[in-house]
C-alpha cells in the first residue's frame, strides 16, 4: 500500500459555527481556529491506537454492521442558533426540562462548556470569545444527536469525514488548548525515516504511554506541519468507553478504530467476562489482517491505560508496560509476512485534559480541561533480536525487551518534561533526543 504525502495549503478563514465539515484542509498550528469546513485529502497511511488489552485479545463491541449517523438531528438549531454562551447552557437545560438529555449528560455538557471556556480564555487569544462559542455549538450539537439518535461503531470503524469531517472536528477542539510556544516535537528527522520504511510496504508499532483522552489529536496537531498524513490515517483500538461516553463519541467518530473492551475494565460485570474475551479475539483478527496488507502504523500503549500521578509525590511519569503485551504486538508484526519496525514514543500532554486520579468503573468521568505546552518523541527502532541473545529464556527476552523500550519512553519523557515544565525549552535536548518545534 502506498503512502501518500500532502502539502498544507493556506489556512483557511474563521468561519461561524453554523458551518459544518464539508471538507479538510488543515491549517498551521500557529493560530487557532474555530470548527469548520475543509477541503478534504486522503491518504493510505494507517497507524493503529492501542492499549495492553491487545495482548489479551482485541475485542468487538457491536455487531458488524455499523449504524450510519443520521442527518435529522443536524438540523436541530437548539445550539447552532445560539449567540452567546448563556443561550447555550440555556438550550442544555431546555433539553433536558423536555427529556431529550439524561442528567448526568446535561451535567457533563454544562462542565464541559465551562472548563473548555476558562481553559481557551487562558491562550490569550484575542478571538477566544468566538473560538469558545463556535467550538461548543458544534460540539454540543453532536453530542446532543448522538444522545437521540444512537450512534453504534462497528468492531472496525472508519473515520467519517463526509458530509461531516468528524476529523477534523475533533482537531480544532483540541487546537486552541496546545500552547504550541511551549510545545515540542523530539527526532523528527525519524518521522521521515519511517515514511520510508513504509513506503517500501514495511509496518511501523510505536510503543508509547498514554496519558489523556486528547492524544490522538495532540500528536497530529505537533506533527501537523511536517506530517498530517499520520493523523488523518491513525487507526485506533479503542476502549469501550470512548465508544460508549456520549461526551466521547462525537470525538471517537472521527477515528479509524478498532473497538476493544479495556482490560482494566474486563471484570466490571463478570456476567460478560466470556463474552468480552470471545470479542477481543475475533478484534485481535481484524487488526492481524490490517498488518498483513503492509504499510501500517500501530501505535500501542502497553500500559493498559492512561498514566496517572504518583498518589504521594503528584509526579507524572509513563505508566509500567505489560510485558505479554509488547510481545504479543512484535509477535503480530512478525507473523504478518512484512518487514517490521518497532520504534519507542513518549507522549506528555497530560495537563491539557488529565484523566481522573483512580480507575472509574461508571462511565462519565468529569473533564477537567487546561491551556498547556505538550511534546512528543520517537526514539530509534530497538531490535529484539539483539536483546534475546543476551537472554537466556524466551520469558527474560520478553520482560528485558519490554523494559528496553519502556526505559527509552522515560528518557525521553524526561527530556520533554525538562523542556515544557523545566522550562529549559529546546535547551533540554540530549545527545540522542534533538528537539524541535516544526511549525514554526
């Protein structure tokens, strides 16, 4: 499968929030803009999202056949019409006075509102009044449509980019809350190197930690100007719950994904433990087939969640990795009858949307949302083979590989912290970590 590779045009004009998206035409991360229409691009490229639960199995979540968004709903004017943000709370409680949203939804529509407003007003931006009002109308809307009229992913699902770009929906929501002056990309140069290895039809697995529900969007908007070809291509495993949240789902839309049910969740009702297993497997099928066709990208993040703090010191650091997880992927990879590449990646965004402090088992967790610097890194490929040969037994090549690649997170990680909360700037770089800011 080819890699296609496409230039940025233009930015395109702020545009009311009436619009919706026709079309894709990503605009450089240096300004912020509200949701609106683009002039759409494809590419072939694919990356995959993914947690340890692929070790497990990756599971399906509905039937095959996946429920297509209905365009009724869309002409609700309830918060398109809307001029000013108390008309928008306004059109929240009407909705839910007339039983058309749930409370605990309105309650988490209300919060949402609020914290994306303080967390915009604080860019600075002269336009976040209209950035704020624009952005929630949208996003209101469609979670308001998702509400009344459900929408189901299939086990895989493609990104929906028309009539409406969900895509790019979900990136212009995330775009004004990245202080892109305090953000930094590191070793960009092996992006390139990767395109070429894909373009030979090789698959590429970036290990990587996790740390918020933003992260997808994060790491296209950082590469955004070098390669948006990544981030319209991902395809993501994805959890039950950002197919299931309603605050999710309109975000979720706009994915390619694989849906999965959270290990971490695996246990809530053990009623359907089997059932989620059998799903995880036919998932894990899927995901092998995706490999076998080459020139694909899985992004895994083997620790099976979200990082979260220190309860003691409050320090945030790349959770561990799930050893039979990392094995399982180089497994996969191996057995899919293409060259394969393995690539370490830190990810640190954590205080743009910070998940909550424990594990929830009740969908609906609050959404706390903030202004911030966030980075991303990529370290060079780590062979396996050069580490079992050190080892004496399969299951210490599996931990020493595991803990190699999770070792090279860290440094990486560490750097980046240096950098946006040491505020050492590009100052923090190492001899193997070169950061960089590509946008500018």
């Amino acid at each position: 499968m080819a890699i296609q590779i496409f230039s940025t045009s233009p930015s395109p004009t702020l545009l009311s929030h009436k619009s919706t998206y026709f079309s894709y035409l990503p605009p450089p991360p240096t300004r912020f803009y509200s949701l609106r229409p683009y002039l759409r691009q494809r590419t072939s490229l694919a990356v995959a999202f993914c947690s340890s639960q692929v070790a497990r199995g990756i599971v399906e979540l509905v039937p095959d056949t996946q429920s297509s968004p209905s365009t009724s709903l869309s002409l609700s004017r309830t918060f398109l019409d809307a001029r000013s943000g108390e008309e928008l709370l306004s059109g929240i409680q009407r909705e839910k006075e007339a039983g058309k949203l749930p409370l605990h939804v309105a309650r988490g529509m209300v919060e949402l509102y609020q914290n994306y407003k303080d967390a915009v007003l604080q860019s600075g931006d002269p336009n976040a009044d209209e950035i704020v009002l624009s952005n929630m109308a949208i996003v209101l809307n469609r979670i308001f449509m998702v509400v009344k009229d459900e929408f189901v992913f299939s086990p895989y699902h493609k990104a929906i980019r028309e009539p409406f770009d969900y895509y790019m929906f979900a990136q212009d929501y995330i775009r004004p809350l990245i202080n892109f002056g305090d953000s930094y990309v590191g070793n960009i140069s092996l992006f390139n190197q990767m395109e070429e290895k894909l373009r030979q039809g090789d698959n590429v697995i970036l290990i990587s930690n996790h740390q918020t529900e933003a992260d997808p969007a994060v790491i296209a908007l950082l590469l955004e100007s070098t390669h948006p070809y990544i981030g319209e291509g991902v395809t993501y495993i994805a959890g039950d719950r950002v197919v299931t949240d309603p605050l999710c789902k309109p975000f979720s839309m706009g994915r390619n994904l694989l849906c999965v049910y959270s290990k971490k969740h695996m246990n809530d009702d053990p009623k359907l433990v089997d059932m989620k297993k059998r799903a995880n497997t036919r998932s894990l099928k899927e995901m092998a087939q995706l490999l076998r066709s080459g020139s694909k990208i899985i992004w895994i993040a083997p620790s099976g969640g979200r990082d979260r703090p220190d309860p003691a010191t409050k320090e945030w650091f790349p959770a561990p990795f799930d050893a039979s997880a990392v094995d399982n992927m180089r497994r996969l990879m191996e057995h899919a009858g293409c060259p394969g590449h393995i690539y370490p990646v830190a990810l640190l965004c954590h205080d743009i949307m910070p998940p909550p402090e424990k594990v929830e088992k009740e969908i609906g967790e609050r959404r706390m949302i903030a202004f911030h610097g966030t980075g991303l890194s990529i370290a060079s490929p780590i062979n396996f083979d050069e580490i079992s040969e050190e080892c004496g037994k399969p299951e210490e090549a599996k931990v020493a590989y595991s803990q190699a690649l999770y070792d090279s997170v860290n440094e990486q990680y560490n750097v980046l912290r240096s950098a946006i909360h040491g505020k050492q700037d590009l100052e923090a770089s190492s001899a193997t970590i070169s950061l960089s800011q590509p946008w500018k």
